[in-house]
C-alpha cells in the first residue's frame, strides 16, 4: 500500500479541521493568568493564557473587544470563553476568544475599580475642587429620565420645599450606550447657557448594569469639568457610582438630592418670624433707653432753668478773681517787704545819714571826697556839704595826723 505524503497545509488544514469538530472545543470557556496582553491599532486584542505548568495562545478581534467593559491587565486571573483551532499559516493553535472576564469578580467590578483608581490619581476627586451648593438657588436643572419616577419624586419635594426655585428638566437617557453621551451633553448645555443655579443628575435604583452609565468615564469628566455645583443622586443609599465621587456633594438617592438642594420653606418661615420677633424686641428696648434718655435730659438743671449755668458760671468768675487778686497780693507782698528792708538798709548808709548827725563831707574842686587833711593844700578851694546846704571855703592852713603828734609829744615834754 503506497503511503500517502501530506503537504504542510495539508496536515495544517487537517487538524483545523478535526479542532474544529471538537464540541468541547468548540465553545470552550478556559480560566488562567493573563501574560504578554497588546492591543494593536487595528483593534485587536493579543495575549497568553497560562497556568503554573502551560499556556495558549489568544486572539479577540476587533468587535469582540470592543465591547469589554474593563481593561484587561497582565497578571490578571481571567475566563476566556471562545473556540479552539488552528491558524494553518503558522501551523499553530490558539484560542480565538469571544468573551473575556475576570476571574471571582465581575467585569463591570473591575471596571469600575480600575476608573475609580484611575480618576482618583487625576485629582478629579480632590475635595479642594468641589463647589459649594448655593443656599438660595433660583434655578435647578435635573437632569434625568422624564419617564422614570425619580424625576415626578425630585419635582413634588423641590416644588414642597421650595417653590420659589423653578425647576428645569433636561431629559436624557439614563439606562443603554446613548446614555452617557447624553448625559454629557445636557451638563454641558446647562453650563454653556447657565439655565440653572445648580445640577442634580441621577436615576432610580437598579442593577450595576442599570447604573453604569453613571460609571462612564465621559460623566465623571463632564461633572469635573462643570461650573455649576452638581448633586449627583444614583440609585438608593448602598449605590456608589464614579459620579458620585467626582459630583460637589452626593445625595443617597433622588429623594435626599431633592432635600439637600434647596432649603425648608417652612423653617425658613420660621427663621423669618423668629427673626422679626427679635428686632421688634430689640427696637422696642433701644426705643426704651432713648425714652430713659430724653426724661433723664429734659429733667437735667440745664434744660429746666437755662440762666442757672450762666449764674454758677458768674459765682466761678467771681470765685476765681478774688483767688487771683490773693495770689497776686501774695506775690508781691515778699518783694515789697525786701524792697523795704533794703530801702532801709541803704537808708542807714547814705551820707545824708551822717550830715544829719553834725558831720559834713569835704570835695575837691573835681569833686572828689577828701578823707585826709593831706590831700588839700593852703589856697585851694574846697566845698564843705552839710545835712543842708553846703559851703565853699578856701584852705588856711593844713593840720596832718603828723603834726598832731608833735604837739602832743611838746606838751609831754
């Protein structure tokens, strides 16, 4: 028998084609560790699935991966569901992979992990970003479902609470692939054309599938990138979206984002009331003093007999000049005493003293006092003052203390 000779393609095409028949094979789901994951610019996805002792080869086209709602990374555990055949060019087998999820979680678990870490390492999170709710807003924006309960909720208690503030709806879808982008788009609206004062976006309760279009990464940044304060209000009190962590302030559930977006109108009422209670009593007990004020200044001696001050003023005047001719007679006494004494004093010097006694005062003809017989000779002319009047003689003789003591000394003798 002449055995039959295979060409490569042949023998390649053959195992294609008994893989290819295999049930098993056919839609096999298989668990492993993801290794040496690429995604080309074509938008396929390549990679390994491996375990502690093999590995296999994968490939996700373009539209199988196009609808991953994470992002698959090395070191992953993961289930790749798909077929199993042969690529006749290499000669290789390989698991053509139509679905791919993490391993013990959910994809839209890890998805969601991976946006919120990814978010939180922008900053997009950062309380210093976050607005605060205006006290008093004039307009609100809620951006929402028409069809869904949460908006007639959202209506009833803001219109309750506080009817002053009108209430703008801006309708999107909140559930499916259109969703995100529309929400997008009416935040955006809302900022370009400042139609509001604030923002609440959310949507009633639901699954996480139900919720993810408030997961999108487009929402979180639209909510980032808003002027206006945004509530965001997603499903009930356990449900946490990435709209949640990015908004200025999260409200459990549509209800409570109602709530906390616009003050009571009834314990406004009552801030007013108790407010107006306080001035009427503060006006009331400042109008007392100023009453107390006027009978206290209209009984004052002042205002009651006018001509009193000038009196009392007069009485002071008098006061104070009999207190100044004191001091000024005081001043002078001490002086004019002195001025006395030395008077005296100089009284008791004075020549005219001495006149009056029986002296008299002998001057030159220059003047000059004479003290000593010695200083006038014979012939000179000499004036002799006495207490009154005065005399001009002319020197006879001179007697000296000399001669007086030679006739002295004779009469001894």
């Amino acid at each position: 028998m002449e055995r039959h000779i295979f060409t490569v393609s042949e023998v390649n095409e053959l195992i294609k084609a008994i893989l290819d028949n295999e049930p098993l094979l056919g839609d096999v789901c298989i668990r492993g560790e993801l290794s040496n994951y690429k995604m080309y610019p074509s938008g396929h996805h390549y990679f390994t699935l491996k375990d502690e002792q093999s590995a296999i080869r994968c490939v996700m086209f373009r539209g199988q991966a196009s609808r991953l709602r994470f992002r698959p990374e090395n070191g992953m555990k993961a289930l790749a569901l798909g077929r199993v055949t042969v690529f006749p060019r290499d000669g290789a087998y390989q698991l053509y992979c139509n679905e791919l999820t993490p391993d013990g979680v959910g994809d839209l678990h890890v998805a969601f992990e991976q946006l919120k870490e990814k978010l939180w390492k922008e900053g997009l999170f950062d309380e210093s970003h976050k607005k605060p709710l205006p006290p008093y807003p004039r307009a609100i924006a809620v951006i929402t479902s028409s069809a869904g309960a949460a908006v007639h909720d959202m209506i009833r208690i803001l219109r309750r609470r506080y009817p002053l503030a009108a209430v703008k709806l801006l309708p999107v879808r909140v559930q499916g692939a259109e969703a995100p982008a529309e929400i997008v788009g009416a935040i955006r609206y809302a900022n370009r054309y400042q139609v509001a004062d604030l923002i609440i976006t959310g949507r009633g309760g639901g699954s996480i599938e139900d919720l993810w279009a408030f997961n999108d990464e487009r929402v979180a940044r639209a909510i980032y990138e808003s002027q206006l304060p945004v509530i965001s209000a997603v499903g009930h009190e356990p449900d946490v979206t990435i709209a949640d962590f990015v908004a200025d302030v999260r409200a459990a559930t549509p209800s409570h984002a109602a709530e906390i977006a616009v003050p009571d109108q009834g314990e406004l009422r009552e801030k007013l009331q108790s407010a107006g209670l306080h001035m009427t009593r503060a006006q009331a007990k400042r109008l007392e003093l100023l009453r107390r004020r006027l009978e206290a200044l209209a009984s004052k001696r002042v205002l009651t007999d006018p001509m009193a001050v000038i009196q009392d003023k007069r009485m002071l005047l008098a006061h104070l000049q009999k207190n100044l001719g004191y001091a000024a007679s005081a001043r002078l006494t001490g002086p004019r005493q002195r001025l006395g004494a030395l008077a005296a004093s100089l009284d008791a010097m004075s020549p005219l003293k001495v006149l009056g006694r029986g002296f008299a005062m002998a001057t030159d003809n220059r003047g000059q006092i004479l003290r000593r017989a010695g200083e006038a000779a014979p012939g000179d002319g000499i004036r002799v003052t006495l207490a009154e009047g005065s005399l001009d003689c002319r020197v006879e003789n001179v007697h000296t203390e000399e001669d007086s003591h030679e006739r002295e000394e004779g009469k001894e003798l």
